[in-house]
C-alpha cells in the first residue's frame, strides 16, 4: 500500500527535477518559509515533506480540520496544537531544509470481538490534517494532507499454516511443482503452483523458473515437438519428433526413492518405534523386507555414525559394518548373544511364500579381528570368561526378479577372556546374490554420474575362461584412529572428484639398513589399493562386452635416475601414487552433459626417507627399533578433455571487448543509461522525455548562471 501520493509524478527521475525546481525557488526567495509539496494524498500509515527556507525558530503545530458547512472552505492556519492520532516528528536535512514526518499511531487490524485500539470499518482513517509552521503565534506556512487509509486484511490463517508442510520424501514423493512453497499464496515466478491466476501468471510468465525446481526440463530436449521451432527445422522433424508432455520429467526421481508408503501419525514424546509396515504384493528395490508377522527383518547397521541394533533391511540395498561395543561384562543380549532358535526367522518371499533364514555356525579362533584393545586388569578385577559370543552375522539374500528364493546366514561365534573392561569390535553384512552373482550397483545410467564410485574390473578365472569381467573398485586411503598404514581403510574413487589421502607407516633404523625391502613393503601397500587391470567407460559396464572397458596404464619407474643408498638413508621410496583420470563429453541430455572415461594412467613419485634427529634428539639411532613416521599418499585428478566445436576465435575477436559489458569494467552503451534501451524501469518513450527536460533544465541553468555570464563578457571585450 503506498504511503503518499505526489500529485501526477511517481519516478525517481521525476523526483529529482521537482527538487531541482523547489532549489531554484528556494533560491531566489531565501526568507520564505515554504512546504513542498504543499499539499498531500496520503493512503498509508506515513506522510513525510520537506520545509524550506529560513527554519531556525520555526514550530511546527498539527491539527484536524474540517471544511465549514456553510461555505466549504477550511479554516486559515493556526498555531494551536492539538491531540490528534498522528505523531510529529522533524529532522534537519540541509542549512536551510528540514524533513517533516507524520505518522499513524494506531493499529490498522480490524477489530475483533470487544477489542480497542483497532478498525472498526474497512475504512479506517478519513480525516484531513493540518500542518502550520509558526514563527512564534504567527504562521508562516500551510500543508494540508487529504488521509484515506484502509484497515489491513489478513487471513484467518496468517502467520501459522501459510507455509507448505513438505512431507516426508521416504513416504509421500515431492511432486511436480517443487518451487509451490507458500500455501494458498501465488509464489513468484513459479509457474505450475496452481494458487496463481491467469492474472498473476501474465505478471511473470517470461520469467519462469526453469529446471526441475520450477516443475519443467531446463531446456527442452530437441526431440520434443514443443521445442520445434517453426523457422528452424527441417521437413522431415514433425514426423520423427516425440509428443510427451513436460510432467514426464526424469528430473523429479531425484526428489525420492522407493515406493509411497503412508506413516502412521502418533504423538511426538513417545519412544520411536517401528511402525507396522504395509503388506506389499513384491518387492522392489529399497523397499523393506518383512517377516510372517508383518514386522521388518532387522540387522544391526550404522545411522548417524553410531550402531543401531534393529535397522530395517532393504530389498537389493547390500551393506558391511562394524560396530564397537565396550564390555564390562559377558554379554546377556542379542545382538552379542544369540541363539540358532531366534536367527531361524520366517520371511516372506515377496510373491506370497515363506522362507526360513537357515543358520551356518563358525568357530572363530583367531579373535584379533575383533578385539581391538583390552583394558588393564585391577587387583579388583575378577577374570572372566565369555563362551559362544556372537562376533560376526553374515547374510546371503538369494534373489531372482521381485522375489526372495533363499537366506543364509553365517554366525560367527567365540570365546571372549575379558579382564576388567574390553572392547570388542563385531561385524555385520548383507548381500544379495542373483544366483551366485553379487548385484553389484551402477554409477550411471549410461554415463557416470558426479560423486559415484568409478568402476574397475578383472578378469574373471573362475568363469570358465569366458572371458568375464569381475567388477571391482579403485581405492583411496582413508586414515581412521592413529592414521597407521597398518590400521588404515580404503574408500572407493568417486567420478570427478579429486581428492588426496594418505596414512603414516613407522620406519626404524633398522629398516632403513634394508632399504630394498623397504622399497618392497612401500610398493605392496599401494599397489594393494589398485588391484584391477580395466576401468568402465560408462557407469554401467557389460561384464562380457569388450568395448565398455579400459586398460589401466602404468608409468614405469626410472631405475637409471636411483641414486645408491647410504647409511640411515633410503632412496626411490615410491611414498607417492597418483591416479590421473580422462574424461570425455560425449553428448548432452536434458542440457547436462554426459561424460566417460577414455583413459586412467597411475604414476609413483619417489622420495628419500632419511631419519631426523633435530633438537639433539638421537634415540633413533641408539636405539634401532626406534621408529619415525613417514607419510605414504595417494590422490586421483580427473581431466575433462575439451571438445572443439567450431573454428577458432580470431584475435580481433577475442581481443575486442570494448562494448561487451559482460568483459568490460567500462560500458560505453550505458553511459546515458536513463536515456536507453538497457533502461526498463519506465516505458522508453517516458524515460527519454523526462531525461531530455532534464538535459534542457541543466542547459538552461548553465547559460544564467553566473560562470557562463563571465564567459561571454569576456567574449565580447575581446572582440571589441
């Protein structure tokens, strides 16, 4: 709602030549004291004006007035002040300028029932003000202000629902129209949000968000007939061309997986728990896999970096975890403590069937892979021995179409010498075989995707010389706990991700006197990060398919360039492994490009390990199982080679930038900016008429004032 009208101007350029004009008055009549403007059409809660001339002892008075019954006029100002629901404020602006505001003290909310201090009517305030400035008891000038101020409507629901509530995308799938954020509001420039009117699309059509935010493809593929342009095609198109409407947008699969399922609402200061899953007639990928009873079937997973003992298992979704548990005691409870009796659990088969889980016992003898650390015993402590705990559960989920035809799991029991406290480190995993092969997931469908894992392989010889390509993956160091080589993990190589990792590996004195098994032990750890000999092309390879896989190529080492060790020193340590991938963009979809890999090269750099003994520190070589660290790394770049389109730019082309605005810190074309094109705040044929007054009022300014005046009669006494 605007607050104050200004007769017939409302641009800022406008606004600029009524001040030029007021300062020319000003100008001339330096003792009058003056409003501009002096009268004013207020609809809003505010009115301000500006008081000029000579204001020093100036008072400033408001009242109400009224037109006189008899003969319409209204009373002459006067320097009383009255109670009026408007407050007065001034500030000084200039030697001789003084801003004067006046504003609505009062709410402008309809009133409800038995409320004050509101509207009563939608029309709230009509009234005429009047505004004196007085030099002592005489007035010196006048404003009236014509006040026509309608009461705020808001709806019933303002401030509370007006947000749309975006449900929950594992249950209930965004939709078509992810830019609708308000409800029953028209969001600005969002296109399919069906609150807007015809009316309000006009006011935004052009300006649509584009791209599966604003519920569209961004652009439109040219295969589509909607994107046939009628200049640019050729006859044979509208024969060839494909008539999908924009809903069938690839796009919106992002927002969400797996099927609808409808939660169950409850109150929110309950313990979570798991709710009754719907039945379903198969299952598909990532939907959850039940039990006879209607129950998800749990496994212990990982969420949020801790373990969680009853986590749902998803149909074809594969996993392995490791879960540290600190013990004090024998454990009592699953999933520590089980039995054959409560792991032979019924399954539904997904096609109406049940199976039994079917139970494999292993006697682990060798418990260093999960007991991680001991804890000291104390005089206290009483020596305990824990038999048949649970160290391992490993499941098998056979498969075939949208049905379940077996599950294996292989339990892995031991016996547990627990001395105080302990910490204990358990495994759990799922894999889903089709068969006897493990479905292994795509990184791309055809082409890799940003962030999944690049897909590696080796030949397969256990398939009867078939041939076959195994998929594998090419690895990255992934330091965890003391970052030790020996401790260290592995994370898989994500496309068009580059990135550096490393661990530390202790060396001593002693292995520094062995340099070539040095040399040997540096080698064996990173070559066992890169254990295949071909990389896919495209995020989804055919095992058997030749063409969609590349040799990984090896630099070869310089042993000519190896300069021969010395005593406490070793040379050509290959510390270093660098993964260089090349990619290729081979064509556009949806206005993304997609890209494979053409080509991987893995190169060593070669360092020399040499033991530091600054700070007169010499245990390391008094004593030669004292050990230093030193850094073994390992980092992957991936080259996007550029695709020439075109002949090549000129130098005239590339080097000519003077009227790009875009290139340039300097735009010549908007110079006059008011005056042209680039200007859309106002129609252009307004915005050139006033710019010209303003060009001629300057002009005219310029040839009386004063320097232009001594110009001319120096002018003239010389030609005289």
């Amino acid at each position: 709602m605007a607050d104050v009208v200004y007769g017939c101007f409302s641009s800022p350029k406008s606004h600029l030549l009524l001040f030029i004009l007021f300062f020319f008055s000003w100008y001339n009549t330096k003792s009058a004291i003056v409003f501009h403007p002096s009268y004013l059409t207020v609809s809003g809660p505010t009115a301000t004006t500006l008081l000029l001339g000579n204001t020093s002892d100036i008072s400033l008075y408001l009242r109400t007035v009224f037109p006189s019954n008899t003969t319409g006029y209204i009373d002459p100002p006067a320097c009383v002040a009255e109670l009026t629901k408007w407050i007065l404020s001034r500030e000084q602006v200039g030697k001789n300028a003084v801003r004067v505001q006046v504003q609505l003290n009062r709410s402008l909310h309809l009133c409800a029932d038995n409320e004050t201090d509101c509207c009563p009517k939608p029309l709230c305030v009509l009234e005429t003000l009047q505004l004196s400035a007085c030099s002592g008891d005489t007035p010196q000038a006048s404003l009236l202000i014509q006040v026509r101020v309608y009461a705020l409507l808001f709806p019933e629901d303002a401030g509370l629902s007006n947000i749309t509530v975006i449900p929950n995308q594992v249950y209930q799938p965004l939709g078509s129209c992810p830019c609708d954020l308000t409800l029953r509001v028209c969001d600005i420039r969002c296109c399919c949000d069906k609150d807007c009117s015809p009316g309000d699309l006009k006011l935004f059509d052009s300006h649509c968000l584009l791209g599966p935010f604003g519920g569209q493809v961004s652009p439109t593929p040219n295969y589509q007939c909607s994107a046939v342009s009628s200049e640019h095609f050729s006859d044979w198109i509208p024969f060839l061309c494909v008539t999908s409407p924009p809903e069938n947008n690839p796009y919106l699969g992002l927002f969400y997986q797996g099927d609808k399922i409808t939660p169950k609402p409850g109150p929110s200061f309950k313990s979570p728990a798991l709710s009754a899953p719907l039945t379903v007639s198969f299952y598909t990928q990532g939907s959850p896999i039940l039990t006879l009873s209607d129950q998800h079937f749990t496994i212990p997973q990982k969420a949020l970096g801790q373990c969680v003992n009853n986590a749902p298992v998803a149909f074809l979704k594969n996993f392995k975890v490791r879960c540290l548990n600190l013990l004090h005691s024998c454990p009592t409870e699953a999933p520590l403590q089980t039995s054959a009796t409560d792991l032979r659990i019924q399954v539904k088969d997904g096609q109406g069937g049940v199976i039994t889980v079917e139970v494999r016992d292993h006697v682990a003898v060798d418990l260093s892979p999960f007991i991680s650390s001991l804890g000291a015993p104390m005089s206290s402590d009483v020596r305990q021995m824990c038999e048949n705990v649970t160290l391992a559960l490993d499941y098998k989920f056979y498969w075939k179409g949208n049905r379940i035809t077996d599950i294996t799991v292989t339990r892995a029991v031991g016996t547990v010498i627990l001395e105080g406290s302990g910490a204990l480190t358990s495994t759990y995993s799922a894999v889903f075989l089709n068969g006897e092969f493990m479905g292994e997931p795509n990184s791309g469908n055809p082409w890799y995707q940003e962030g999944m894992p690049v897909v590696a392989g080796i030949v397969d010889t256990l398939d009867n010389n078939t041939g076959g390509i195994q998929r594998s993956t090419i690895n990255l160091w992934k330091p965890v706990g003391d970052g030790l080589c020996s401790s260290a993990e592995k994370k898989p190589v994500l496309f068009g991700e580059n990135s550096t990792t490393g661990c530390l590996l202790p060396v001593s004195s002693q292995n520094l006197s062995q340099c070539d098994l040095l040399r040997e032990t540096v080698t064996s750890f990173q070559s066992a990060l890169i254990t295949s000999t071909y990389v896919a092309k495209s995020g989804n390879p055919g095992a058997l398919t030749a063409a969609d896989w590349v040799n990984i190529s090896y630099v070869t080492l310089n042993s000519s360039s190896a300069m021969e060790d010395r005593a406490g020193t070793c040379y050509g340590i290959p510390s270093h492994q660098h993964i260089h991938v090349w990619t290729l963009i081979t064509g556009v979809i949806d206005g993304l490009p997609q890209k494979e890999i053409t080509s991987v090269q893995v190169s060593y750099s070669l360092s020399i390990w040499g033991l530091e003994c600054g700070g007169g520190e010499v245990s390391s070589y008094v004593d030669p199982m004292e050990t230093q660290l030193f850094p073994v790394t390992t980092s992957v770049t991936f080259t996007n080679i550029p695709i020439k389109t075109g002949a090549p730019k000129t130098r005239f082309q590339i080097n000519y930038t003077e009227y790009d605005c875009n290139r340039n810190d300097v735009c010549w074309p908007e110079l006059g900016f008011p005056i042209t094109r680039y200007y859309t705040g106002e129609p252009y044929s307004q915005s050139l008429a006033k710019g010209l007054i303003l060009v001629f009022f300057f002009l005219i300014a310029s040839v009386l004032g004063t320097p232009w005046r001594q110009i001319r009669q120096v002018w003239n006494s010389t030609s005289l």
